[in-house]
C-alpha cells in the first residue's frame, strides 16, 4: 500500500531535533556552571554530587534519544524509535507536539 508522504514526520523530527539539541546543551551549560559555583563556594557533599550527575546524566541521555528519534522521524523509518524520542522531548516542552505528529502519521513509516 502506497502512502503519501505529508509534513507532519518531518516538523516532528525537526522539533525532536532542536529539543535534544535544547537539552544537552542545557546540560553542558548546567555543568559549567556548576563547575563556576563549586570553585567560589566550596565543594558539594558527596551526596550532592551524585544526585546532581544523575539529573545532569538523565536529561543529556534524554537529549540523545530525543536527537536519533528526530532523525528516524525526518527519515520516516522505525516509528517506534521516532515515537519514543518524540517522548523524550517532553521535557523540552516540544515532545507534546512531536509526539502527536509522529503518532497522527505511523502509516508513513517503514
């Protein structure tokens, strides 16, 4: 069966895109700045430093995905893949949207 092809994968994976772009900047940007404060106040507890690199570790994971399902979107292969980076945008505020399109046009992908 023949689909045709409509915008909807497309701005999906161009959101996905710049939101995991969004996010692992933010979390290198978070990470400097978090370098900057340990030097002029003093260094966090041990307790801290693990919650805090488990924050900073999640979102760039989440930022990852978000960024290989944007690509599997914008190629319109493996839904389920484009579907959950399209999730991991969430925190991005864009995977709302995202997720909707790629869910709207699963007949589009292989």
């Amino acid at each position: 069966m023949i689909v045709d092809k409509t915008w909807k994968p497309t701005v999906a994976g161009i959101l996905d895109v710049i939101s995991g772009l969004l996010l692992v900047i933010g979390v290198v940007l978070f990470v400097l700045v978090l370098l900057g404060f340990s030097v002029g106040f003093g260094t966090p507890t041990g307790l801290t430093l693990v919650r805090l690199w488990l924050v900073v570790m999640a979102l760039g994971l989440l930022g990852l995905i978000d960024i290989v399902g944007g690509i599997m979107s914008l190629r319109r292969k493996k839904w389920v893949l484009a579907l959950i980076g399209s999730l991991c945008a969430v925190p991005a505020g864009l995977g709302i949207v995202a997720t909707a399109l790629i869910a709207l046009s699963r007949r589009e992908f292989e």
